[in-house]
C-alpha cells in the first residue's frame, strides 16, 4: 500500500554570486535547519536524507549534515546535472510513499565558479559524448559559443526557423523573469529589465542570444521535509501540500534521431514525464495556474510551454504576446523569478521550485502570490539527462 505523501517544510537561502557566498557547509545546513524550523520538527525524527549537488567530492552530503547532527541515518548523495535538487526530491518522496521511511530530507546546494559551466575531468569520456556530433552538426557556426549555450540557444533558432519566432520574443521572457524576481527576496537579481533591455545586451551569438537570455551561475541552498500523513499528523505538522504525482524520464529515441537541437535539450523527456504525471494526478495543463519551470534560458522556458501542453506545438511565441505567462494569464510561470532572474545553483534549483511551489499553495507568497492556487506543477530538467516533472496539491 502506498502512502500519501506531503511536503511538511521548506527552506531556502537567499541566492548569491560565485565567491560572494558562504561555504556550501553552511549553505546546505543553513537551508536544512530552515526546513526543520518550518516543519517544526527535530532532525533525530528524520529517517533518511537526500543531498543533492553537482559540483562536490563525495559525501559532500554527510559534510553537510554533519553540521545538523550525527543520527545515523542512510544519506545517499546525488549527482544528475541540473535536475539534481528534484532527483533528491523525488527520491524521498519515494522512500515516503513505498513506505521505506515515515519522513525523509531532501537537501540541494552549490557552490559554483563563475564562468560557463564545464567539466572537473579532462581524462575520460565526456557525459553525452556519443551524441555530441548532433550538436556540433546542427550548430556548427558557434564552436566559439559554450556549449550550454549552444544547445540551448541552437534549440531557440530552430523554433525561430520552425515557427517563425522572433527573437524578441525570448528577451520577453527574460523581462517578465525580471518583473517576477523584482518581488522575491530571495532571488539573485532583482532589477527591472525590459525587452528592449534584453535586446541591447551584449550579444553572445548573433541573431541567436543576447547574455540576459542565460541565466546566471550561483550559489545557494533548499531544503524540503517529506513525509507521510501518517507521520504529519503523529508529530503535530502541516498537511497542506501534498506531492499528487511525480515522474522522471531520460533520453527516448526521439532525443537525437532524427537529429534536432529542441529534442536535443530535453523536449521529449519533458513532454514524456508531463503526460506521465497528468496522468497519475488526473488533472490536465488547462488546470494549471502555476507553474516552476526550468528557464536555464530563455529560450527553453519557451520551448517548455509546448512541452507542457501550456500551449500547442509552434504556439509558445502567442503564448507569451498575449500575457499568458504572468499574472492575468493561464499560467504564472516561474513568480519566483525563475532561473533567469532568481539563480541556478545546479543542485538546489529543483528544492528552490518546491519552496516557491509550496509558499504559492500555502497562500505565502507575497506579492508573487497567484491567486486561488489548488494545484502547481515542477519542471527541472538536467541534460545528460533526466527530467524531473511534480505535481503538488493543496489540501
């Protein structure tokens, strides 16, 4: 018999610059003992934990809990790129709901260098390496572009080749980021930009993306307590946030044959788990109002709405020049600022969205507060790869 599973509490820390920030031993226990506050419940009554982090020597988890106490309990540490924090997520909500554990820590934190993303290791093969020729063909006018960069950004010119979208329409999103993170305390930036603002960036590839298109590295920590009813209500905590459904997917075929850069970046993975979770919850995206998404750039927040069934295939451009993705529309997208404006510490990004999620279903939210919020949906996304989709539901 499978358990119901809640979100009892949450942390997170105010997101920061590479070199601005404290050790990622602080970061990561800081947002452990922000969770346990939340929940108001001791760390000896957790019974398993799951820290996620993508750029760390093993047991970079333990080092991190170690500051919390020594319980003894299993802490099982994982890597899987950007999608880590909701892989940590979505392992304790299993150990919850198949009954392993009664409640279970899910922790993410990063302390990232500035620059572009790359690789510790010089001697082995490269994650991806096999397919690797897909993107060198289909990009092969940006070798000087990072590679991030350039599938992400090859994914946006294709939808620009594809649908006719214009490239004005992705500074748009960056600006409605801005607009949303501008309410968020603890969001990286918090400035104002517009699209024109986008637009006149410095260019990284031309025609394709300006630099206010990609989102930031940074630093930063979230936590989320998970367990069951049973356990919530034994210990005198929330039962308000329920995770309905959860999937996670890797690479289909369809990811690189035939070759495309928006399959190349996750689209079907993203689309796979999205029906697998509209599915087991039994709601639909016309049933969503809020929704965390995995905006790395702007232009696969872009590619996410088709992927999600936000809108049709090739309709993301309408979508996003009828307001559709802010308040007043279908779907406020990412109110916490997303990853654009509020920050993308790889391995606490994925909690980071389950602590706006639950603020926005707790009624907490501020001045980002959608209203009459029932259900919110989770997108996080980690080439290489794996896409982890969650569906949260106010009790």
């Amino acid at each position: 018999m499978t358990q119901t599973v809640l979100v009892a509490g949450v942390g997170m820390i105010p997101f920061s610059k590479p070199g601005a920030s404290p050790s990622y031993t602080d970061m990561g226990a800081e947002a452990v003992r922000l969770a346990l506050k939340d929940a108001g419940l001791d760390y000896d009554k957790v019974q398993m934990a799951f820290t996620g982090y993508v750029y760390g020597d093993s047991t970079c988890g333990q080092t991190v809990l170690y500051e919390i106490g020594r319980s003894g309990i299993p802490v099982i540490n994982v890597n899987n790129n950007c999608s880590t924090g909701s892989t940590a997520l979505y392992l304790a909500r299993e150990a919850v709901r198949c009954g392993q554990v009664e409640c279970a820590l899910a922790v993410g934190f990063e302390q990232m260098q500035a620059g572009a993303l790359k690789s510790a290791w010089d001697d082995r093969p490269r994650p991806r390496a096999r397919f690797m020729p897909i993107l060198e063909r289909l990009t092969a006018d940006a070798h000087d572009v990072p590679q991030a960069l350039r599938g992400f950004g090859g994914a946006g010119r294709e939808h620009m080749e594809r649908y006719g979208t214009r490239l004005d329409t992705f500074a748009a999103v960056r600006a409605k980021a801005s607009r949303h993170a501008a309410n968020n305390p603890l969001a990286l930036f918090k400035n104002v930009v517009s699209t024109e603002d986008v637009m006149n960036d410095k260019v990284v590839w031309p025609g394709v993306m300006t630099r206010l298109m990609a989102c930031p590295p940074t630093c930063g920590a979230a936590a989320a307590i998970i367990c069951s009813e049973t356990f919530a209500r034994k210990h005198g905590l929330r039962t308000d946030v329920q995770i309905l459904a959860q999937s996670m997917t890797t690479d289909p075929v369809e990811s690189f044959d035939p070759p495309s850069m928006i399959s190349y970046v996750g689209f079907h993975m993203a689309q796979a788990g999205a029906r697998m979770v509209y599915e087991e919850a039994g709601i639909g995206p016309q049933d969503i109002r809020v929704c965390e998404l995995h905006d790395c750039f702007a232009h696969n927040e872009l590619l996410s709405y088709e992927a999600l069934g936000f809108c049709p295939i090739g309709g993301a451009e309408k979508f996003i020049l009828d307001g559709d993705n802010t308040y007043g529309g279908r779907v406020v997208t990412n109110p916490s600022g997303g990853l654009l404006s509020k920050g993308h510490p790889l391995g606490a990004t994925g909690l980071a969205q389950c602590y706006e999620l639950t603020q926005q279903l707790r009624g907490n939210a501020d001045k980002r507060q959608v209203e009459g919020v029932q259900v919110a949906l989770q997108h996080n996304l980690g080439l290489g790869g794996a896409c982890v989709i969650t569906m949260y539901g106010k009790r």
